[in-house]
C-alpha cells in the first residue's frame, strides 16, 4: 500500500526530533455549500531537528516511531502564499 503524503505548516518544534504539523483541508458544508476548513495537527520525525516554526514541510506516513509518531518529514513543501500584486507604474506623461 503505498504511503501518505500530506503538506502541512510546522507549528511547534519545542520537543526533540519531534515537530507538530498542522495540516488544513477544504470540505464542503453539506447544508451551506461553502467550503470550510479542517485542520489537524500529526506529530512528525525530524531526525537533524532541522524544520522550524511557520516553515511549510511535506511529512509522509511510516512505521510508528512512538505513542504518536508515525509521519517523517520529507522535506519542504511548496509554499501556497498568494502572487503579490502588480506595482502601478509611476511614469509621468509629459
């Protein structure tokens, strides 16, 4: 079967080799119609504690490593951050 992988923000790195992801998904309101958003946290291994706070990570499902660790980071995820708008020009026209 092949593994999970889930894309998610780091949201405390306090324990060692231990980060907590936070994880957000889009459901639709079965009465409203809107989406809404759903967010769990996973414990995750980061074995070079190397990810910190804010930092967007992809973690993958693996064995389990404790009570309740079964993620590992994998590495950086993309970050979904909006385009920044475009600048007007400030030319003068004479």
């Amino acid at each position: 079967m092949p593994r999970r992988i889930l894309n998610g923000i780091v949201v405390s790195d306090k324990a060692h080799k231990t980060v907590i992801v936070r994880v957000e998904r889009r459901v639709m309101h079965p009465v409203y119609k809107k989406f809404v958003r759903h967010s769990k946290k996973y414990a995750a291994h980061d074995e070079d504690n190397r990810w910190q706070d804010r930092d967007a990570v992809a973690i993958r499902e693996c064995r389990p490593i404790s009570k309740t660790k079964k993620w590992e980071v994998v590495g950086a995820a993309r970050a979904r951050l909006p385009r920044p708008l475009p600048r007007p020009s400030r030319e003068v026209e004479p």
